[in-house]
C-alpha cells in the first residue's frame, strides 16, 4: 500500500498490466523518452523496453489508426493523447475503426484499445488543452467512456479497461493529477466499469458528478451537512454506458437530483440523466432536477478560469435552491 497521486496511480497501473501481460503495449508522443507530457508513463521505457513502450510522431491519426490495427492482431495498446483536444485528428479512426470493428466483423474482431488522455480545466493551459467533450465520445455507439476521480479509483479502473476486450476512452482529470492523494494497493484488481460509486449517503439530495467536479462537489456536501442538508453523492466514473440503476435507486430515496460537470450544459451528459430520470422516475421527483454545468463557450485563458471553473459555493447555492424549489 503506498500514498500516492492520481498520476502515480495511472503509472502503478500501467507498470503492473505490462508486467501481468505481454501483449499490452504504450504508444504515443513523447511516452517513451520523457515519461508523456505529465509524466504518466515515465519508467516504462526502462522496464520494458523500445518494442512494448514506442514514441509515435505528432500525429493523432496515426496513433488512433496504428492502435486499431495493433489491436485487431492481438495486442492490446494503451495510446496516450498529450490533451482531449488534439485527439480530433484521429476522431475517424477512433468513431469508424475502433468502435465499429466489432459489428462490422460480426464479432470475428474486437479492439481492445484504451485511448488515454488528460483532460479537463484548471491547469492555466490554452482551450484546445483544458477541453471537457466526453458527451461527443459517449455519443458513439462502440464506444465506453470511463472517468476517475482518485488515485484508487484510477488505479482500478485503468487495469479493467486495459483487459476490456473493446475501446474505452479513459479520461484522466488533470487538475487533480496532484491535488490529492489516497492510499492505493498494488493488488492487480481492477474495478468494476459501468457501475457509480456512492461516496456519500445521503436521504435529502442527490449529487452526480465525474472527473475533477467531485473534488469541489465533496467539499460541498460536507459544508451542506454541517447545516443539515445530507447529499447522496454518486461518482458516475463510467459516463457510457451509464448506470441508471444506481441513480434511479437514489433519486428514489432523495427525491431531488443535481447534476454537476465541467463540459458545457448544452447536450451534455447532464441533460441525458436528467432525461432518464424525468422519464423512469418522475413520480419519485420533489423538485425538478437541476445542472450545474459550463458555460457554452471555449474555456477561456488562466487569467478568466476562476470564472469558468464550477466552486465549492455555487454547488452549495444551487443545492440550497433545489431544497426550497418544489413544484408549482
């Protein structure tokens, strides 16, 4: 069992796969000589050598492709995009390779591909770097989207997309690459995908956040239960496929709902739960759910990311909204 960050549980998990497993092979820009861009993959070259750990070119269509092709024939790549917003060149191979290889061959081939990449505001970085658009990635039939939001979380869900026999796009938050740290235990057990983890039981409010949100929506709950309000709060960790069950379950309990993410409101994941929730909960509902999202516009620059991000207080406030509103 050591402490460590985020980041280093991204590393631990990557060292312990290519150790357990042969055909599991990193690719990507920069992996190989110093470790990626936040040095997520530093070691590995040393361990495993120039064959399993290999630097690709800049270029992301390159990564994607030769990834789908790595994967059709039996090995099973781990292809690091340095940012969320550069992966769009390599947008066709990812949508009309890698999540159709399946269906198309019928099942004779799979892709057992995970397409990592930080993503996220905070880190005083231009938009194409601070980007949040899992909802685009979710849209994909194909495709599974996972997002964790602690170094144990992100230890054991890494492990279980890399055996995953078909693409998982693995976002990693990296405002919090370092913000925090947890106890995580080299054991090899990966988490379950597809499933929220409940990280707070509550019975008056039920909070569903991912990624970097559930720092600030974690500091919010508490404040909250000071005062006496008691969020249920429900890390969704895999955005497709979703885990209505679990929320369903806890909007039955709470009966009020607030959604919280970075990416911007409009199509977002957000709107999608609170659509399945008005539809298969309605009657369960003591208020009308609630999104607490970004802005519709690029994340501007570091000066203005104060004013983008989502705090601490606005979840408070829009949580205190949601115990007062009622329907008319």
């Amino acid at each position: 069992m050591s402490d460590m960050t985020l980041l280093e549980a991204i590393n631990l998990a990557l060292h312990h796969e290519m150790a357990r497993d042969p055909d599991v092979v990193v690719l990507g820009e920069d992996v190989g000589v110093n470790g990626g861009v936040f040095r997520a993959t530093v070691g590995l070259r040393d361990k495993f050598g120039f064959k399993r750990v290999i630097d690709t070119p800049l270029a992301e269509g390159l990564i994607a492709g030769v990834a789908v092709g790595m994967a059709t024939q039996g090995l099973k790549p781990v292809a690091e995009f340095q940012f969320q917003g550069f992966i769009f060149p390599g947008m066709e191979q990812i949508i009309c390779q890698a999540a159709r290889m399946r269906n198309r061959t019928r099942g004779r081939l799979s892709c057992p591909i995970v397409y990592r990449s930080p993503y996220g505001a905070g880190i005083h970085s231009p938009e194409h770097h601070s980007e949040s658009v899992e909802a685009l990635f979710a849209h994909i039939p194909g495709l599974r989207v996972v997002i964790p939001s602690s170094p144990k979380r992100a230890y054991g869900l890494l492990l279980s997309a890399i055996r995953s026999p078909d693409p998982v796009m693995f976002f990693e938050p990296d405002r919090i690459y370092r913000a925090m740290k947890s106890d995580v235990v080299d054991d090899g057990i990966g988490l379950p995908l597809d499933v929220c983890f409940t990280l707070r039981t509550g019975h008056d409010l039920t909070i569903v956040a991912w990624g970097a949100c559930i720092l600030e929506v974690m500091r919010a709950s508490q404040a909250l239960s000071d005062e006496g309000i008691q969020c249920e709060v429900l890390d969704l960790a895999t955005i497709k496929p979703l885990d209505m069950a679990s929320i369903l379950a806890s909007i039955r309990k709470t009966g009020r709902l607030l959604v919280v993410h970075e990416a911007c409101g409009s199509f977002g994941v957000g709107a999608e739960i609170v659509a399945r929730v008005t539809e298969e909960a309605f009657t369960s509902l003591k208020a009308p759910p609630k999104r607490l999202t970004g802005v519709d516009a690029a994340v501007p620059y570091y000066r203005n990311e104060e004013h983008y991000l989502i705090t601490e207080q606005d979840i408070a406030l829009m949580a205190h909204q949601l115990m007062e509103n009622k329907w008319l």
